[in-house]
C-alpha cells in the first residue's frame, strides 16, 4: 500500500458539502459559490443548505431561526461547570468542556439535524458567558428577537452592533462554515464513523481546531499591520520581514494557488465598514504592495492574500476582542462538522487507515 505523510491528497470519502479548486480559486457550498452566500444571505440560511442540501424558503428559514433561538440557552448543570472552572483556562478547551457535558441522552446515534442545531446554537452563548466572566462582567442573557450573529455580538458587548458589524461578521462566520476535509472536519467524520454520538465527534474537531496548526486566527495579522503602522513603510517592512526569512502573515495558503475566495468576499465587506478608512486603506495598500514584493522574491510561489488576512480588517473592523478569533471561527465552524456528521452516518463506514511499520524487527524466529 502507498505511504502519505499526513494522508495528505488522499480522497478519505465523498461528500456533497464543499467543494474546493485551490487552482482556480472556487469554493462551492452545495452547489452555490461561497462568497456569494457570504456577501447577500444569513448566517441561518447557509447552515440550513449545509445540514438539508438547499437553501430555505421564508417559512423553512423562520421555522430554523425558531428553533435555533429555542437552544441558546445554558442549563444549570453547564452553568454550574462555567462558574467552576478554572480562570485561567483557555477559550477553546471551556467550549469543548461545556459541549461535551452536553452529551446525554438525547444525543444517541445516528446524529440529526436537530442535534446539530442545539450545538451550534448554544457554542455563541457558551463563548459569550466565559469572555463576561473573564472580564469581569455580568452575564448578557440571549435576546430571543435578535437572530444568530445578531445575538451573538450583543452577549458579547451587552448591547446591540450596528448593522455593518452584523453584516461582516456574518460574512466572515458563513466563510468558515466548511472548507472541505480538514483537521478537525476528519476528526469529526472518524468519530462519527464508530457510531459514537455527534457530541463527541463535535468535542474532538474542537480539540483538533484547538491546535496552532489548524485553528489559525487573524491575530498574526493585526500585530503585522499594526507594527507596520502606516502606508510609507509597507515597502521596507516587508522587504525587510522577508530578507530575513520570515512569513507574511496572511499571505499564501495550503491549499488555494490563486486568490482566496474567502478573502476576495471579505474584502467586498470590509469596505462596508464605518469607521475604519486609515485601517482599512493600509490593508488595502498592503496587499498591494506585498503581493508585488512577493512575486520579486519568490517568484512562481503564487502567494495572495488568504482568508485570515481581509479577516483581520473585518474583526478589527467591529472590535471584536482578539482572544475570540479561533472561538468565533469555531462556532460557525460546528455547522460544517455537524453537517459531515451526518453525511458520514447516513453512508457510513468504519474510518480504518493502516500504518507503515518503521521499527525493529525480532531477532529470532517465532515458535
């Protein structure tokens, strides 16, 4: 049998979700071009085509915003968990904690839409509660006549965003809903695939979205744009970050060889934003320029602006606190892995990978 370090281009199973040509730039969502359901729909209307396979029409979308407003709720007993833990614990392993706890009964397998609808709607209020505590504030209860990212700022700041901040960071969390197989997305699929229950394999892609390698948040950015501080020295920091060896933040990505769909849809939103003109326009210069540098150094590379980059001017954009990055990209993220969940169980089949023996062999001849 071949060898892949990593599993890396091998096909582990087929899907109907994503859709992803690094070649040419395209990321598809059920048949529909992502950073067009990211410019002009809802955050509910994209999860409803992930979990069901079509976009909803008005009763079917108002029936899911019902629904989703029926689970933001925390229980006592996750309450009681929240107020015991430790405060110095990390955002990531707080919401893996709480969602596990959220394991009873009710989620025995196969997983089920609903299923997926109570954990992705309760992950916001989750996140939500431990920034409060952590900064010290009261508990911002969940406004029912506020939809899902609506919500999800007002627990988060205690009143309610401006429209142009829903508007972008609705954006950005239906840009990071799915985006194939990835770490965490195959860790759910191969939980799944022993007939354990979607509380587990949404437990364990938040464990592997918990890792520097695949939970990449925007904060390397924003600390690049910031040390650059002005349009007159993006030439000789960048020449200068390179020279030296160092990545661009925000630049190239693993996948996409062209420009990043993602980041082409992020950048239409930002510019919508009120208030951040010098921010915005450095970004904005900086691509640019750096692109230009990038080609001059690394010829043939192809490296372009990727998500975490028009990512930063979005998040920045609507001051939302930096240690929310990774929580906020895996909330909406919960809406991917539930709905592979479910794919997965629905053809399913034992996740089974061989390994390559590297060791000793023994030294004598068995009886």
């Amino acid at each position: 049998m071949g060898y892949k370090k990593g599993l890396e281009g091998i096909i582990a199973a087929e899907t109907e979700i994503g859709f992803i040509d690094g070649e040419q730039g395209k990321l598809v969502y059920r048949g529909e071009w992502a950073k067009d359901l990211a410019i002009n729909k809802e955050f509910e209307e994209v999860a409803y085509l992930i979990w069901y396979g079509k976009l909803p029409n008005k009763q079917e979308l108002e029936e899911l915003k019902s629904s989703m407003k029926k689970y933001r709720g925390i229980p006592d007993y996750i309450h009681s968990i929240l107020e015991n833990l430790p405060e110095d614990m990390d955002f990531m392993s707080v919401l893996r904690t709480c969602i596990s706890a959220l394991g009873t009964s009710k989620f025995s397998w196969p997983p089920t839409v609903e299923q997926a609808i109570q954990i992705t709607s309760i992950a916001p209020t989750i996140i939500a509660y431990w920034y409060r505590k952590q900064q010290n504030k009261s508990f911002v209860e969940p406004d029912l006549n506020l939809d899902h990212v609506e919500n999800y700022l007002y627990m988060i700041k205690g009143n309610k965003p401006e429209e142009s901040h829903t508007k972008a960071l609705t954006a950005y969390l239906i840009l990071t809903i799915e985006h194939g197989m990835n770490a965490s997305t195959f860790s759910a699929r191969v939980v799944i695939s022993t007939e354990s229950e979607l509380i587990s394999a949404i437990t364990a892609a938040i464990g592997a979205m918990k890792g520097p390698l695949h939970g990449g948040a925007p904060s390397g950015v924003i600390k690049m744009l910031e040390e650059i501080g002005n349009k007159n020295n993006i030439e000789s920091w960048v020449k200068n970050s390179l020279e030296k060896g160092e990545k661009l933040m925000g630049f190239g990505h693993r996948v996409y060889k062209t420009r990043d769909p993602r980041a082409e849809a992020l950048k239409i939103v930002s510019k919508q934003l009120t208030g951040q003109s010098e921010w915005l326009e450095l970004a904005l210069e900086l691509e640019d320029k750096a692109i230009k540098i990038l080609n001059e150094y690394k010829p043939g590379r192809k490296l372009y602006t990727n998500v975490e980059f028009y990512a930063a001017a979005v998040l920045k954009g609507i001051s939302l606190p930096q240690e929310l990055f990774t929580p906020t990209f895996t909330a909406s993220r919960i809406v991917g892995w539930t709905g592979h969940a479910i794919e997965q169980s629905k053809n399913n089949r034992i996740f089974r990978p061989a390994s390559k023996y590297v060791g000793k062999s023994p030294s004598n001849e068995p009886v």
